[in-house]
C-alpha cells in the first residue's frame, strides 16, 4: 500500500511538472506618480500607457495613492478606468454624448482613500491579458467649481500605477489539423494559435480525454484573452463528454489567440489530445503585380472627377478589372477596392476609396480595410455614407454598413447582427428615406477596421440585381467636430501618446460641448463680459488722484492696469460675447503683471522714500516680478512676495521716521482714520474675495468686486503729495526765468 502511494505521488509530481513545464518571466513597469485633479473634461484625467507583451499569462497593477500632508482631509474616493487598445472614454459626470457617436465605457475601479490615512494602496488582477496596449485613466470626483489659488494649503492626491507582468516564454502552438498531447493536473494548460487572414471560424477540438478516476473529461476550454469587457472571450464546458470544441466565428485576422484547457476535477491528472482548425470561407481575387498609377493619381488629385468611370467598374467586375488574374474558376465572394491611407496631421487621418462612389449589391459584400494604428486611436473615428437615391436598381431596401475590427462581417443579411467572435460591431444604414448615416467612435481600437457594405432588398421583391451607389467617407479627427462653437480641442500627451479632448466654454459639456444643460444664456454671458470690463474703469479715480498728487509714474501704472485687464476680460470670455485686441496670452501676461506692479509700487510709494530710491525700486521690483510672471502667472507668491517685501520696507522707512522725529509716523490721527484704514479694509476685503469666494459660477462678479476693492484701496492709501509739489505735478510757470537761462547755457554748451 505504501508502495502503490508513492507512485502515485511520483505519477501525480511528474504530470504536475508536464502540466507546468512552461518557462515564466516577469517583467515590471512604472510610471511617474502624478498629481490627480478633480473631473470637468477629459483633460483632468492621469492618463499612464502601458504595453503588455505577447504570451502574458497575468497583469497584476499596484495602484497607490499618497495624499499630501498639511490639512485633516475626509475621505476621499479616485476613480481608476481600464481599457485594452485604446484610451478609456469614460462619463464621470452623466453628460450627453453628440449624436451620432458610438460608446462603450471603460471598466472602472473605486478606489477609497480614509480619513486619517495618507498612503491608499489597490491590487487590480487580470488573467490572461490581451497583449497590446493598456490605458489606465485616474481622477477626482467631480469639480466643484471652487477656483483654488496656487500656493494655498490643500488636500492633494498623487497617484501612481505600477504594472507587474508574468509571461510565458514558450507556449506550445496548436497546429492545425495536428493533435497535441498534454497531461493536465491542478493547474491549467496553455496553449496559442495564429489565425490567419480571411479566416471564417476557429475551432479548437479536445479528442480522447481521459481522467484517472471516473469517466467523466471534466474539461473546459477558453479562447481568448481578456479585455475587461463582455465577449471577449469563448469558453465551452466539457464535462460529461467524451470529447468537445469550442468555435469561435469571424476570428480576429492575423492574430494569435491564447488557448487555456482547465480542469473541473481537483487533483485529478486527465490524459487529453488537443488540436485546431480554421476554416477560410471567403478571400478576395488576387491582384496583379503592376501598380495602377493612372487610378491612383486620378483618386488622389481628383476623386470627384467621374463617379461611373474605370475605377467603379473595376471593383463591380473581374473582366473590367485590369488589376484582378483572369482565373475566374475561384469564385468571386466579396470585393475589396483599394483603399489610400492619407495622413494629414497629427490625429488627423484620412482614407480614400480608389472610388468614392461604391457600388453596392446584394449578392456580394463590399469591403473597404482601413488599418488604425496606435498613433491614431487617440482621436476619434468618423464614417459618413450617403446613398445616391437615382442611382438605385432593383428590389432595394436599404444599405446596410457594419464597422468591425480585426475582422469583416461577410453576410449582412437582417438576421444575422454586426459582430465578430470577439468584438461588437457598430452598424449603419442608408435608405431613400435615409440617405445619410454618421458614425463617430471617440478613443477606437489600435487594430485593422473592416466595412462591410451589402444592399439588403425587400421581401417581395426578387434580390438578385439590386444595387445602389454610396458615397463612403471615412477619416479620423483629433475632437468631435472640432469641440463645435462652445469648446475648444486641445491635444494632449502622456509621455509620447497623444490623444485629443475638448475643453467646453459658457457652461456647456460632453464630449463634444453639446450638452447645453448648464449652458449660459446670451444675456449671462454679455452681463459677465461687462461686469469684468467696466469695473476696470474705478481705476480712474486712482488715475486722477495720481496725477493730482505728482505722482505720474504711478499713474501711468494705474492706466497700463485699467487697460490691459479690460481687454483681456473681453477676450477671456467663454462664450460668445468674445473681443480680442492682440493675442491672448500677451493680454494675459499684461493684467497679470499689471496687477502686481500696482500693488508694489503704491506699497513702496507709501514708504515716503526719496526718489532715486524709489525709482529704482519701482524698476528692480517690475523686473523681478515680470521674470515671476514668466515663470507661473498663477502663483499665489507672485502677488504675496511683492506685498511683504514692499510692506517690510514701507514699516522700516516709517519705524525710521518716527525714531528720527520721535513721533508716530504718519503723525496725524486723522490720516490714520480717514485714509488708512479704510484702505487697508478695502484691500482685505478684495483679497479675501479673490482667494477665497471665487468659483466658476460667481466668477463674474466676485473678480468684478476684486477689481473694485482693488481700485478704491489705491484711492486711499496713495500718501498725499509733497508740500513742494504743486497740484498735478506740474509748476506755475511753464518755463520760469532760472530753467530757461539754464537750457540756453546748455546749448551753447554743446554747440
């Protein structure tokens, strides 16, 4: 007895070692942590690009998350989307999509960080991972509208994702029609297959599976990998059968397929023989060698030339087609015209049929292959058909479009639906009521699209003639529409990715800025365009009181402020009600250095300095700040340096005063109640108003209420003029007898 258990040991190790007789490798990756942002448009998200390898067996992300010290944040909730092949479209906020477009959101992850604890870290497995490009996109819950100053003390979030990847390094490969034995114990078998071109099905056979105990196989079988996605992979349970397969129709073209054989019966060994077949339904006529430059050059140069000449002959008929072998005894299955790939700009891709206008019957499939490459699976996907109504013969019904990766749909009858073994196809349809159909498909698939265009006829009606000419457009865009009149596309890059995304303006939303549910009305948007402009204009009293005090360098100060920040608010609003002098960025550079210079030189003018000094100030502090500009016009150090270096020398001028005069300086209490602190109150207010109310809603008016505050605070605190001085800085006499006598002196000096 104990010699039976030992070799059954010995039996159940050395199946064991034959079962996992594979070479695994691992492989890690990481990307940057970033900081997350909370959710308005798809510019707000992480985007980190991932590629897994071929033969991976198991994709594990450690997904962390590190809030920053400072403040005691509540609990807070990331959300992390997934998807294979391209970048996630995701909807976080329940926007409407524009009409006509196609989506299928990403698979998503909550990820929760606690009150209380600074470090969030998040396993996320997936087994058996398509090979190719991964997308991870990680954001805050929705924003909102809070306008947080920079510099301020806040809860903020990084994240970081890190990829660790287990691969098989030789898997064996199922040929076809060739059986394969294998021993199976606890742990599953592996097995990849290629599938070739214009492949029709895939079956994969488990021939004479035996178990050491029962009779039952216990066996499954699973095709495919896994894409966080329903369907993407087939699975057949064999238990009860002596031996089973699993099929999978309209396989992905020119890829191979990961084939897992698992068993159902815990520590049972199972003897089994496994094989594949592919069957070719379908492939199109073979075309010569020589290059039809002549249909070339008339596609590209002048496509609309003649929609009935050689070129739509040549994909309607084999004899008038010079490109095709004159064997004929292959009979024809579909026609596959010519298909130009012209790439125009970044994200921006157009394919062009050797003829625009297709004709289309009901007895063979028209194919158009439009290959989409990684680069472009950034942008979005647009296919237009529209139906030439005269143009129709026969019983015809309609023509019905199916857009499909990595395989075409060959039989577009009523019956059967816009899919392939892996993949949901997206369906479009033109008829004599219809004759126009838009498809858009935000973020597709990195692979080889495939259209299949059939006319489709009516019951009573005799089929076999119908026909009907279809115009096909098909291109990639970098945004939907180029964000339409309320939005602006932006492209975007991670790492080396680059992917497009539309930025909205006056309340609008989505994906294209369609959604105008939050829209603002016109009346909204010209009452905020005017509030931010002419409250700019209370910069004059502080102009006039300048100028009457002597004070002219400030006043021209005052003036380039109220001037550039009214025209960049013009130029700076969301909607409509939109006026732009000069660039935008320039009016932008302008207010904003504006605004601090005028703060600091009516702080350093205060100090009571004498002028060279000050003069000098006011240049080395515009300088310095300009170069702060530069730098980050947003910074909240841009506006509170200059204040606290102007304020430490206006109190050691005034501390130097009074310790001269031994007397409080400014001496009179009057100046004190009247003039100082009702202008330091107006610029707390207006500072406080600025960092702390501002949202996205009361922008218009709480900056309109910073302008003010601004302004009346220089009406108070600019210090009045010297008792030499007279009123507006200018003398009695224009040219008294000394200053005339002087100039004369002067030239006759120099001549």
């Amino acid at each position: 007895m104990e010699k039976y258990s030992a070799l059954c040991l010995l039996l159940y190790v050395i199946a064991g070692c034959i079962a996992d007789d594979l070479t695994y490798l691992n492989e890690f990756y990481s990307k940057t942590p970033q900081r997350l942002s909370k959710y308005s448009w798809f510019g707000n998200v992480r985007l980190h690009h991932f590629r897994v390898s071929e033969d991976a067996v198991l994709v594990r992300w450690l997904l962390t998350v590190s809030r920053g010290s400072g403040l005691s944040c509540g609990n807070q909730n990331i959300t992390v989307h997934f998807r294979a092949g391209a970048p996630p479209v995701i909807n976080p906020i329940q926007t409407a999509f524009p009409n006509d477009t196609s989506v299928s959101l990403a698979h998503n992850l909550t990820l929760t960080v606690p009150s209380g604890q600074s470090v969030s870290v998040t396993l996320f497995n997936v087994t058996h991972p398509k090979p190719g490009d991964w997308f991870l996109a990680a954001h805050l819950p929705k924003d909102d509208g809070k306008i947080e100053q920079q510099g301020l003390p806040s809860c903020s979030y990084l994240f970081q994702a890190q990829m660790f990847l287990r691969r098989a390094a030789d898997l064996p490969i199922l040929q076809y029609n060739i059986p394969l034995y294998q021993t199976l114990t606890s742990a599953p078998a592996l097995f990849k297959v290629f599938v070739p071109e214009f492949s029709s099905r895939l079956d994969v056979f488990i021939l004479n599976g035996s178990v050491m105990l029962g009779n039952d196989c216990g066996l499954s079988i699973t095709v495919g990998s896994s894409t966080l996605r329903q369907g993407s992979e087939v699975k057949q349970n064999c238990s009860g059968l002596e031996s089973c397969f699993a099929s999978v129709l309209i396989p992905p073209w020119n890829n191979w397929l990961l084939v897992m054989v698992e068993s159902n019966q815990p520590n049972a060994t199972i003897d089994f023989n496994i094989s594949a077949n592919v069957t070719v339904g379908c492939k199109p006529l073979s075309v010569s060698s020589d290059f039809n430059t002549s249909a070339f050059t008339r596609t590209i140069i002048a496509p609309q030339s003649n929609s009935s000449g050689a070129l739509s002959n040549a994909s309607v008929s084999t004899r008038d087609q010079p490109g095709l072998l004159a064997n004929t005894s292959e009979p024809m299955c579909m026609r596959s015209p010519s298909v130009f790939r012209d790439e125009q700009d970044v994200l921006s891709l157009r394919f062009t049929v050797s003829n625009s206008n297709l004709s289309v019957t009901s007895d063979l499939p028209t194919v158009l292959t439009l290959e989409h490459s990684s680069s472009d699976s950034g942008g979005t996907f647009v296919v237009q058909l529209n139906l030439n109504t005269s143009s129709l013969v026969g019983g015809f019904a309609r023509v019905k479009a199916c857009l499909t990766p990595f395989a075409p749909v060959l039989h577009l009858n009523r019956s059967q639906t816009c899919a392939t073994g892996f993949a949901q196809g997206y369906s479009l349809s033109v008829s004599s009521n219809e004759s126009h159909a838009l498809l858009r498909i935000p973020f597709p698939d990195a692979a080889v699209w495939y259209l299949s265009l059939q006319t489709v006829c009516s019951d009573s009606v005799d089929c076999r003639n119908a026909s009907a000419v279809v115009s096909v457009s098909v291109s990639v865009s970098a945004c939907i529409d180029d964000c339409g009149p309320y939005g602006e596309c932006r492209l975007l890059r991670t790492n080396s990715y680059l992917y497009g995304a539309c930025v909205c303006k006056a309340g609008w939303q989505g994906w294209g800025c369609t959604d105008g549910v939050t829209a603002q009305s016109f009346s909204r948007q010209m009452a905020a365009a005017l509030l931010l402009t002419f409250s700019n204009l209370f910069f004059i009293p502080p102009i006039i009181v300048a100028l009457y005090r002597g004070y002219l360098i400030e006043a021209a100060i005052y003036f380039f402020t109220m001037f550039f920040s009214t025209f960049y608010h013009a130029c700076d609003q969301p909607g409509v009600t939109v006026m732009c002098i000069m660039d935008y960025d320039t009016l932008q550079f302008c207010d904003f250095l504006g605004s601090v210079v005028s703060v600091w030189v009516t702080i350093v003018c205060m100090a009571r300095l004498q002028e060279p000094i000050k003069y000098l100030l006011f240049m080395a502090g515009t300088l310095v700040i300009s170069m702060a500009m530069q730098l980050d016009r947003r910074g909240l150090w841009n506006l509170l340096g200059p204040v606290l270096v102007a304020l430490v020398i206006m109190v050691t001028s005034w501390v130097y005063r009074g310790v001269k005069r031994r007397h409080c300086y400014p001496p009179l209490w009057r100046r004190w109640v009247l003039f100082l602190l009702p202008g330091i109150v107006s610029a707390l207010i207006g500072v406080c108003v600025y960092v702390f109310a501002q949202t996205d809603s009361n922008y218009y008016y709480t900056h309109s209420i910073w302008h003010v505050m601004v302004a009346t605070s220089v009406v108070f605190l600019l210090p009045p003029r010297e008792k030499h001085v007279p009123p507006w800085g200018w003398t009695n006499k224009i040219c008294s007898y000394r200053r005339c006598k002087n100039e004369k002196v002067e030239l006759y000096t120099d001549t």
